[in-house]
C-alpha cells in the first residue's frame, strides 16, 4: 500500500515537472516575437557582430547590453541609420568615437531594419 502511494507521488510530480517545463518553455518562446527573430538575424547577417557584443565586452565597438536604456529610442533610431553622419554632429558620438577610434560603418540600413533591430536589442535588455 505504502509502495504504491510513492509511485503515484512520483508519477504525479513527472506530471507537473512535464507541464511547467512545457508551460516555462512557451512563455519564453512567446517573447520571442518574429520582429525580434528578424532583428536577431539582421544583427548577425549585417556584421555588427564583428565589433559588437551584447553583455561580453567591448570589440572594436561598445558592449550594447544596456543601449535601449542608456539611449534614446530616438536617438537609435538615427544612430542605426547614419553613423556615418552623426559621428561628426553629435556629442555623444563624438565622444564614443574618441574613446573607440573607429567610426562606426553606414550598414545600409532600411527604417525597417532599423526597427527590427532595436526590438531585438530590447529584448536582449530585457532579460
Ligand atoms: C566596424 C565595426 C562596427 C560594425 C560592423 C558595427 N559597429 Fe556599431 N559601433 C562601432 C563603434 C566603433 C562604435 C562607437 C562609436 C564610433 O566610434 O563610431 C559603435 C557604436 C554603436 C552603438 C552605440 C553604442 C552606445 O553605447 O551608445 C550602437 C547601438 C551600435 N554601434 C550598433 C550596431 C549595430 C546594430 C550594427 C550592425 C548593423 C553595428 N553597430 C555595426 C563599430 C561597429
């Protein structure tokens, strides 16, 4: 009777171990929405990798874990679209390429992707 009792117990907790795994493992994935899926794959393919880590330390450009707070959307937005530019305008580009060195290449950003990437770069903050 006893031995039975502790198989049902064991049975029971597999049971609720299977339904939080499946429950934590869906509310991750919900978070994950396709604009971030698409800014995570831009951030890749368009080589801000090379010079950028999120949470790992500087390359040749900032660690960008904290960037969404640190900076407005605004001026992301803009960043994202025209270092190029910027980085002769405005003080804290000045200021970032003083310490870096090395401006920060156009990468032919559409407004678009430019979205998509601050959403990933969101996400990641957000974590
Ligand atoms: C060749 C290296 C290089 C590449 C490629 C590059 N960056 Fe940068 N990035 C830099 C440098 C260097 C800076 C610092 C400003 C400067 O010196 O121009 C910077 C600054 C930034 C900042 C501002 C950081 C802060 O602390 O405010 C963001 C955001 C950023 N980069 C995002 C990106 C994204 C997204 C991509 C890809 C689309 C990218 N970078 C590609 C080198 C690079």
């Amino acid at each position: 009777m006893r031995l039975i009792c502790s198989t049902q117990i064991v049975k029971y907790l597999a049971i609720v171990l299977v339904f939080s795994f499946l429950f934590l493992s869906t509310t991750i994935i919900s978070e994950e929405t396709p604009e971030v899926k698409k800014g995570r794959e831009l951030y890749q393919s368009k080589g801000c990798v090379a010079c950028h880590t999120i949470g790992e330390g500087k390359l040749s450009g900032p660690d960008l874990k904290g960037v969404t707070e640190r900076r407005e959307e605004k001026w992301l937005k803009e960043w994202l679209k025209s270092p190029d530019k910027m980085v002769f305008t405005d003080p804290i580009a000045k200021e970032m390429l003083a310490e870096y060195m090395v401006p920060m290449p156009n990468q032919g950003l559409t407004d678009e992707e430019v979205v998509e990437i601050i959403t990933y770069l969101k996400f990641e903050d957000s974590k």
